[in-house]
C-alpha cells in the first residue's frame, strides 16, 4: 500500500523512511520537484547549491504526534538580473517559506481556537495530539484578516484593559447585531473621534455617562442621538444608592449609640461586644452581596 496518499502528503514529496523517534511519528522525506523555481523570478534553477532538511510538524496520526523531515535543495538564480542568487526551494502551499508547521495544521489550530478559545483550546489540542500554546493559539487567531467595518447606524462605545488597571483600550460595537466592530489602541478622546468620524451615518452612539467619549461624539458624530448605556447606568445608581444608604446608616448608628448610652447595661450585655441591630446586618449584609455582585460583574466583563 502507498503511504503518502494515507499520510496526504503532496505530490512533490516522496517518503523514504516512517520511524518512531522518542514516541513521535517522524517521516522523512525528499522533495523531488524537477526544477524548483526562484521565488522573484520565478526561473527554473537548474545548479544545486546544497540541501537542507526542514523539521516540519505535521497533523497528528491516529493521536501520535508526527513530524516531517524534509530535505530540500538550495539553488542558484542564474538569471542576471535577480536579486536572488541562492534560494531554498519552497513547499507551497503545504508549508510555508521559513513555517515550521504546515499549514494544515495551522489552519486546525486556527479553527478550535476560534470556536474555544485559549485555555479551552489547549485542552482540546492536548486531547488531539496537538503539541501547541495557548499564546500560539491566541496568535493564530489575531492573524487572521478582520473584516472592515462596514456601514453602522447604532454603537456602543467603552473602555476595557489589555492588562487589568494599566493598559486600555477602546471596543465599538454594533448595537444592532452585538458583534465587535473594532477594537481601538487606547480610549482617548481624538482616538474614538477618528473613528467615528470615518462612520458618518451614525444615529446611536450609546456609552459611558460622559467624560471623553460624549467629547468624541459631540466632536466627530453631532448627527448622532448619545445615550448612557445600561450598565453605566446601573453602576452609577448603584454607587448613587450605597451613599444615600451610607448616610442613612450613619444616621442609624449614632442613634443607636444614643440609646444604648441612655441605657444603663446589663451586667451580662457588657461583658462581649455590642450586638449588631438585626436591622444594620440587614444593610450590612445586603451592600456586601452588592458588592460582590458588582464584583463578579466587572470579572464577568473582563
Ligand atoms: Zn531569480
């Protein structure tokens, strides 16, 4: 049986030997492309320089991890006028100049980190065979090309952080479908006004309660009816509320250490410390549970 149409090798590679070398499948081969072409001009090379054997990483077997040795020719360009006068020849499409994966699995590890994700990703790549990062998997997906930004009547603007409480950035979004339309390098003012500038068809631009991206609206998209988001919202009555309450809380704590000074104590009641009134537990407990809400909140959106 022939093994490169199982192995789906290409055909310009010719298998000389399968071997197992420290429990990874590694097949070695030979390229024998008649006359490899020069990548600038494109001329047939007829001298051979030297070869070479690229260690390629290929798409695991049956769960096996498996590498490609795969030697190669370094050519002479002997046409006069090219800039290139050594080249190795290349093994495009199947991998790469200069890649040490092909690009089959290249595009694997593309395609589960996009439907899982890094962390998830790495687990799924382990169970599969595939030796990879979750940094490679990350890269993987951020090379891909992103679509432009077509037109977009109604946005969403806010900052998020590249690193937490140092580094930020800006995210729009289509309010309409919900997806990212971009992401921009900080969350200034002018940044968020270029942007908006080049959507003139803006109607909507909804955001945080003010501060520099109302400026950058009311600079770049006067056409447009601002708004304050939800969450902003939210977050701003909430913090609106936990003062109102505070005061009242303060108010409820001198009075009772109003009556429990007119009070004379008991001889039992001052011997451990005062008991809470069950009604400032109750406020007590209830802006703790707030702020571990807003806290998972604020995770939630990391
Ligand atoms: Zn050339």
């Amino acid at each position: 049986m022939k093994v490169k149409p199982v192995l789906a090798l290409p055909e310009g590679l010719e298998v000389t030997a399968i071997e197992m070398i420290d429990e990874v499948l590694t097949i070695t081969a030979v390229s024998i492309q008649v006359y490899p072409c020069c990548p600038l001009c494109g001329t047939p090379a007829l001298r051979v320089h030297s070869r070479y054997t690229r260690q390629i990483t290929d798409l695991p077997c049956s769960g096996q991890q498996v590498r490609l040795l795969v030697q190669v020719r370094k050519c002479f360009c002997q046409v006069p006028g090219c800039a290139r006068k050594i080249f190795l020849e290349r093994l495009t499409p199947f991998v790469e100049p200069w890649a040490r994966v092909t690009r089959r699995l290249y595009q694997i590890v593309q395609i589960l980190g996009l439907a899982t994700g890094g962390r998830l990703g790495i687990r799924v790549t382990d169970r599969l065979g595939i030796q990879t990062s979750r940094h490679t998997i990350l890269r993987r997906i951020m090379a891909l090309p992103t679509e432009p930004v077509g037109e977009v009547p109604q946005i969403g603007i806010d900052d998020f952080s590249f690193r937490r409480g140092r580094k930020f950035g800006t995210i729009v979004v289509d309010l309409q479908t919900h997806h990212v339309l971009d992401v921009l390098a900080d969350r200034t003012a002018d940044t968020s006004a270029a942007w908006m500038a080049a959507h003139p068809e803006l109607e909507i631009v909804s955001r945080d309660r003010g501060g520099d991206y109302a400026a950058a609206a009311y600079k770049s998209a006067p056409q447009a009816v601002q708004c304050a988001d939800r969450f902003h919202l939210l977050a701003n009555l909430g913090k609106a509320l936990e003062g109102v309450l505070a005061r009242h809380l303060a108010a409820h704590r001198a009075r009772i250490d109003q009556e429990s000074r007119a009070t004379p104590l008991s001889p039992v009641q001052g011997k451990g410390p005062p008991k809470k009134h069950p009604k400032h537990a109750e406020v007590c407990q209830a802006k703790r549970e707030e702020r571990l809400a807003q806290y998972q909140q604020v995770v939630a959106r990391l």
